[in-house]
C-alpha cells in the first residue's frame, strides 16, 4: 500500500470500507477478550489459546491500521457525464467474437473483475483511459493480445 498516493472509491465503496472498519473494531474487542480469558491462570508462556487470540489481535490491529489509512486518503470517483473513458466510467466492450461485456472502472480498492469492476490500474483500465465510443483498444494478456471496441461510455 502507497501511502503517498489517494485511495481512488466510489461513495459506495468508502460507505463499504467504513463498515468493514466498524466490524473489524467490534471482531478487535472480541479477540481481546478471548486473550484475557486465555491469560486468566496467570501462565502465558506455552499456552496456545493465548497465543492465537494474540496473533488474532494484531492481525486485527493490521487491518483496522489499512482501513483507517484508506479511509483516510480517500478520493471519492465522481460519476462524470463525458463521452471519454475516466475513473467511473461504465464502459460496454465488444471482442472480436462479438461478446459484448460492460465494465465499471474503479480504483484497485474496489476491483472485483467477476463482477464488472475493473481497476484503473489494470492493463485493461490504462488501455481505456482517454478513449470515446468507437475507439478500438488492445490489452496484452496471459492468453494473448485481447482486442476490443469500445461500444459505450457512461
């Protein structure tokens, strides 16, 4: 994580890391406890329970550390109305084949390619970026070059 640079999300994606900050807090309380109960005979040498409620905690700890720095630096994507391919877009593609497939791009935070949310980051989204309906873009990828045409920009 660069903590030089904005976290690109979309106002849902903040409003879904702060929650996912509330649950870990509440999930950091719990793991606490359970280290107290672990450490009540006084002896926390050998003893596992106590042991894993401890790296529980800090991976906890590690986690609500990303969140609060995300959150912190984030930059909300604004839906923009432009016929040129920018963070939040949602663009429709056609392949060669003639499969047409529609993407949001996002920034890496909320990249989740399965369902439609592609990262500005990735080899596809640099490829966009710029580009208007009718604009033909190729991505190098593992099974080869991909090329597409870009049908739509919202």
């Amino acid at each position: 994580m660069d903590l030089t640079q904005p976290v690109l999300l979309t106002a849902e994606g903040l409003e879904k890391l702060k929650q996912e900050l509330e649950q870990a807090r509440q999930r950091r309380i719990e793991a606490a406890d359970r280290m107290k109960e672990a450490a009540q005979p006084g002896d926390i040498e050998d003893n596992p329970e106590y042991e894993q409620a401890k790296e529980e905690v800090q991976r906890i700890d590690d986690r609500i550390y990303e969140l609060n720095e995300m959150i912190g630096r984030a930059q909300i994507i604004r839906e923009r109305h432009s016929s040129t391919v920018d963070a939040g877009s949602t663009i429709e593609l056609e392949d060669d084949q003639g499969e047409k497939v529609v993407y949001h791009l996002v920034g890496a935070v909320e990249a989740d390619p399965g369902a439609g949310r592609i990262s500005l980051e990735s080899p596809l989204g640099r490829a966009l970026l710029g580009r208007k309906k009718g604009d033909r873009v190729s991505v190098a990828a593992p099974a080869g070059t991909l090329e597409m045409r870009i049908l739509a920009v919202n």
